[in-house]
C-alpha cells in the first residue's frame, strides 16, 4: 500500500472498536444533551498533518493509544495493524 488515506486509517479504528467491543459512535443523544461514548476509538489530528489514535474516557478526557504522540498516516497505519494483531492474539 502507498499511500495511506484517512478511510484506510477510519477502516482499521472501526476494527479495533469492534474487536474491543467499544462503541462505534464517539457521540451519542441523552435526553436533550450529547454525551461522549467512554472507550470510543477515534482519530485526533494535529494542525501539521499528524495523527493519533485516541480513546475516550469521559465527556472531558481522553487517552491517547498510538505512541509517540502526532505521527504521520503511515505510520500509524502499520502502528494500528499491530496493534489489531495483537488484539486477536
């Protein structure tokens, strides 16, 4: 593979959500509010073109998964196919 693209990258974090049994959606309705599904897998980016895998904790925090902080798609890419791997070990 190339060239790495945001759906290549949003494909494999739909993976990781499903096989952690997370939910899909960072975002759901409670009665009038919007509330932040705790244990969503998403992609943050950076301003420079970077990115991330994060996860949410609550409506106010996150952790951030992928290391090394902001990195280019690529190699998050291969970070998170790793990462995958490993859940299904």
């Amino acid at each position: 593979m190339d060239r790495i693209t945001q759906k290549d990258l949003e494909t494999l974090v739909a993976v990781i959500n499903d096989l952690t049994g997370s939910p899909m959606t960072k975002l759901m309705r409670v009665g009038d509010k919007v509330a932040v599904c705790t244990g969503h897998f998403y992609l943050q980016y950076a301003t420079g073109g970077g990115v991330e895998l994060q996860r949410a904790l609550s409506n106010l925090h996150r952790e951030t998964i992928s290391t090394g902080g902001y990195t280019m798609k690529k190699e998050l890419y291969h970070w998170m196919s790793g990462f995958i791997a490993g859940i299904k070990l």
